[in-house]
C-alpha cells in the first residue's frame, strides 16, 4: 500500500454520533468518539470505504483489498511492523490518519506461552486492522470537522451496504456461570492469594443475549446516556462492536507514552451532596487504592521494559474523574519509549492492560485461562488508531459483541483477599444492570 497525494477540505461541524448514522451500515466503517477532557477527548474519527483490511484468525494473516485476498507468512510482530506502522508524510491534520482497528485480548497467546484451557464459543478474529481511503476528523474544541481523502498506487475501495434494520431488541439472557459457581471461583482466587500466587484478579464471566435489529441504534442511545470517552462502533463483516469504554490503554505522540488505569468506580447521581459524598467514599477507599496502586507498579514495569531509563514517572497516583453516570479513580503513568523501539514493541510489552488481569499479570493470565469457561475474545483486548508517529487506544470494557444473532457482554470485577464472594457476585450483576439501565 503506497500513498501518492492525500487532500483534506473543512466541512461544518456537527456531533460524530449522528454525523455517522449514513455510513453505519458499510461494511468496515468505524466510529471512534467520546467526551471528556481535552488531553483525551480533543478528536472523534471516523473512517468509511476501506482500503486495505488486515486480519489475523487461525494463526494466519490475510491481507484484503477490493480486488484480492492474499496470506502473509511471515512473523506474527514482523507483519505487525511492517503494515500498521504507516508512515503519513503529510501535515495536519492529515497527519492524523492511520489504521483503525483492535487486538483481541487472545493475542496474549502471541506474547506469552500460556496454555488454552476456555472454549471459544464464537468465532472472532484476534486482529483486524483497516486503513481507509476517506476518514473525517472532528476537532470537538475547535469545532472543526476535516474530510480527509487518500489516492494510493494501486486502487482500492470497498462498498459494500448491509441490510438497514429499524429498531432492536434483546432477550433470554443466560450466564456463564450459576450463582453457586461465580462465588466457587471467587474463593478459588482467594487461595491462590493465601498460597501467594497473586495479589488480584479480575474475573468476568459473559453474559449471551438473542439478539436482533439496528445495532447502531443501539449503540447511539447508549453513548448519548454515557458519551464515555474511549466509545467506539466497528461494523466489522460479521461482528458489530459496541464499546461505550471509559479507559484509555496507551495514547503516543512521537516517543512519548502515556497509560492511565482505572481502578475503582463510584455512582453519580442528580443529589450534589450525594455526589460529594461518593467522590470522596472513593478517593479514600483503601481497597481501591490498594487495587489502583497495585495496577500502577505492573504497569510502570511494563513501560520500564521498553521507555528510556528513568523517563517513566507516576504523573498522578490518583485522581477522581467525573463522567456522565459515574466517578472514575484513576492513575496517570507517562514514559518516553527508547530510540530503538516502536509502537508494536510497546505495545508486545503491555498488552494485554495490567488493570483487565490482574496482579502480577502472567499468574494472573493463567487462572482467568483456567477459571473462565469462554474466552475473552475482543472483551479487554483494545481498540486502536495507530500511524508511525501517533497511537491511540483504549481497554475494552463496556462492550457488546453482537454476532450471527447473538449480543456478548461481560461483566465483573477485581478479586482480592477483602473480597466478599456474595458482594463480587452482586457487583457483576449490577454492572450488567447498570449497563442497560442508561438506556
């Protein structure tokens, strides 16, 4: 793929949420929006008529244009490398472009040597990634909205229209696991911390819907109830995803790095004085920080792995932030990576997000593999923009597969030796509920 002129006009400035309903139902086409504050939320993105699609399921690459579909045999990190790594010689806001797409948390295969011990019960693959003939651009401080197009060597356009649903719906739920079970697994993770083996672990369970109707619609009411900052919509083939995320996984410009984990959430409700209440219930929460402080070292070892010596610092150790329905206790880490290292090498280093396993993260890896029943799959993998010089990406929570009929969401939580089972089991039901609530 060789870029050859790439041009860009101003259009006017509408919300992306709606500015995207006419493209939703293309194949391929991808929303990545949110608000919050600036130095997360500045721009939305929106790509439409891929370009080129790269996927990687069944241990192979695939390369994908309008007129052919080849394998690539090389290295896993190497074809990683040598395509996401675009080079954009162009200036702002061109500048900006790259490709859009997301690592499935089953790429963690790829990175360590841990054994499958869960089921796939649906197919999904561990990577897709898209770079896109025309992308827009919206500048939410500005307000300003940019049309971006690229002219490439070879042509290439993907068009294809899916079948536009009115409305939706969801019913018969069924879980992963039986009260009885959730709280057995609960204790099971509480001896493996009393043998030493851990200090945390976040376990979930998936939650399967019947599912059928206008996904975007779906996807729309929830990000106008909760516009979280790390939200995404992939029209993906066959798979839909819906990610209404808070937390941002790795954000770089240049060789600086920056990660910020959440650990700990609060309500936020229409009372003020209850508000200030929860807000300050959380920021004095020991349990939280202890969980949040734990995170933080895991990943300052993670960036050590890879940023220059010394560059990696503790920007904020704990800060509350407010969005739409909740309060959010969080940490800021920055880094700044080493010459002789790139986004792929930062992102083989922390992947997958140390606040989604747990404490210390390889143990930790391994009992999710042994006490979850289905795999991950998309679910705390990340969805990412990249080029050669910028890198946005956020944690995958929050979300909704929605496949062949079918609607997967997860939830649960940190476990911890202070962890009461029955309230660990109610925490991950009230997510769910709480989920579905802002509809």
């Amino acid at each position: 793929m060789k870029i050859i002129r790439a041009k860009f006009k101003e259009l006017n400035y509408c919300e992306p949420i709606d500015f995207f309903e006419q493209y939703a139902n293309y194949d391929y086409s991808v929303l990545l929006t949110g608000k919050g504050k600036k130095d997360i939320s500045h721009y939305s993105y929106i790509g439409i008529f891929p370009h080129t699609i790269l996927k990687y399921e069944k241990e192979k690459f695939f390369k994908i244009t309008a007129n052919e579909s080849f394998e690539l045999s090389n290295n896993f990190w190497e074809v990683l490398k040598n395509n996401l790594l675009e080079q954009i010689n162009y200036d702002f806001p061109v500048n900006l472009c790259g490709w859009i797409g997301y690592f499935s948390y089953e790429m963690l295969h790829e990175i360590e040597d841990i054994e499958y011990m869960g089921i796939d019960n649906f197919d999904f693959p561990v990577l897709e990634a898209v770079f896109y003939n025309v992308y827009f651009i919206f500048d939410h401080y500005l307000k300003k909205l940019y049309k971006i197009e690229f002219e490439f060597e070879k042509d290439s356009k993907i068009i294809k229209v899916k079948k536009n649903w009115e409305g939706y719906s969801f019913s018969n739920k069924i879980s992963e696991n039986t009260k009885k079970s959730y709280l057995e697994k609960v204790r099971k993770i509480q001896d493996y911390i009393l043998d030493g083996d851990v200090y945390e672990v976040n376990f979930t369970q998936q939650n399967i819907f019947d599912w059928q109707g206008n996904s975007y619609q779906f996807f729309k009411k929830i990000f106008k109830k909760n516009p979280a900052p790390f939200s995404a919509y992939l029209n993906f083939n066959q798979n839909y995803i819906l990610s209404n995320s808070p937390e941002m996984f790795l954000k770089c410009i240049g060789k600086n790095v920056e990660t910020r984990p959440i650990k700990g959430t609060a309500p936020r409700k229409k009372n003020e004085m209850e508000n200030a209440k929860n807000k300050l219930d959380l920021f004095n929460s020991q349990k939280d920080q202890a969980e949040l402080f734990m995170i933080v070292d895991l990943m300052r070892n993670d960036l050590n792995r890879v940023c220059r010596t010394g560059s990696v610092k503790v920007v904020e150790s704990k800060r509350i932030e407010t969005y739409e329905n909740v309060f959010h206790l969080i940490s800021i880490i920055s880094g700044e990576l080493k010459e002789e290292f790139d986004y792929i090498d930062l992102i083989a280093a922390t992947f997958p997000g140390g606040s989604i396993t747990g404490c210390p993260k390889i143990r930790c890896m391994e009992i999710i593999e042994e006490l979850e029943n289905f795999h991950r799959q998309l679910y705390t993998g990340t969805i990412f923009m990249m080029n050669s010089e910028r890198l946005i990406s956020n944690i995958v929570i929050r979300t909704a597969i929605i496949k062949e009929g079918k609607m997967y969401l997860n939830s649960g939580g940190a476990i911890t030796i202070d962890s009461i089972p029955e309230d660990e089991y109610q925490e991950s039901i009230h997510k769910l509920q709480n989920w579905f609530n802002e509809l």
